[in-house]
C-alpha cells in the first residue's frame, strides 16, 4: 500500500480542510474495510490520492453532498405527504380520501434507493463524514420500511 505524505508529495495540499480523506491515507482494517465490501467499492489501498486525480476526488466528493441533500429532500417530501397534505390538506377539500398508501409505497422506495445511491456515493469518495451520513441514511431507511409495512397493512385492511 502507497502512504501518501504532504511533506514527501508537494501536490498535495495539506492545508485543504474540505479534502474527502486525510492528508495521508491511514492503513484501513476493520468497519471501513467492511462497509467498503459491503458496498462493493473499492479498498482504500487501492484509492490513491495523486496530484492529477484530486481534482476528480473534489467533484466525486460535490457529487456525494448533493446525492446525500437530494436522498433527504425526497425523504422528508414523502413525510410532508404521508403525514400533512394527504391526512389533513387535501381531505379538508374533499380530494384524496384514503390515497396516502397508494402514493407513499412508491415513494417510499424511491426514498430509499436514493438514500442507498446517496450512501455509497459517499463512500466512493471516501468523504470525511461518510460515517455519519451513514448512520443517519440508514435511520431514515429503516423508518421508510416501517411506513411501507403500515401502508401495506393499511391496504390490506
């Protein structure tokens, strides 16, 4: 494994708080090296940090963020519908009686695969808080599965 060292390399800045890893490259071993399995992405042995893909590394990094914000913004919309304008908006105008099922089950996996899209993007960037938006991700998606199985319960009787 190549360890990469500021003050070995100049290209790298080690300065650079918003990097997605740490001026140099730790050996990696137990939950990383797990989750990047179970992720199916690469080792970090294998993720080297050069001068000409740093670059690559910060747009990777961006992509992630945004993927992340997109996951939760679909997931808090399903929870604006499924908890204030399908049971209280639109009943009040007479619109939408007993649909909060039948459009929060689709929406509900679109939340969750983007959440897991979101997560892995993450971790293919090797971003600074990749644990934390992880934790965080799969807490929302635990919660998603348990609207899915009371609207799959609502709709059965």
């Amino acid at each position: 494994m190549t360890t990469i060292d500021p003050t070995i390399d100049p290209t790298i800045d080690a300065g650079d708080s918003t990097s997605a890893a740490p001026p140099s490259v730790q050996p990696e071993g137990g939950p990383d090296a797990f989750m990047r399995r179970l992720l199916r992405l690469p080792s970090l042995e294998e993720w080297q940090v050069t001068s000409t893909q740093r670059e690559n590394e910060r747009s990777k990094r961006t992509a992630a963020e945004r993927a992340f914000s997109t996951s939760m913004m679909i997931s808090a919309v399903r929870c604006l519908l499924t908890y204030i304008v399908l049971p209280w908006i639109l009943p009040i105008v007479g619109v939408a009686r007993g649909v909060s099922a039948q459009i929060g089950i689709p929406i509900s996996v679109v939340a969750i695969v983007f959440n897991l899209l979101s997560i892995r993007r993450l971790w293919a960037a090797n971003h600074r808080w990749r644990w934390q938006c992880t934790v965080i991700g799969s807490g929302i998606i635990v919660l998603l599965v348990i609207l899915i199985v009371q609207d799959v319960q609502s709709l059965m009787g």
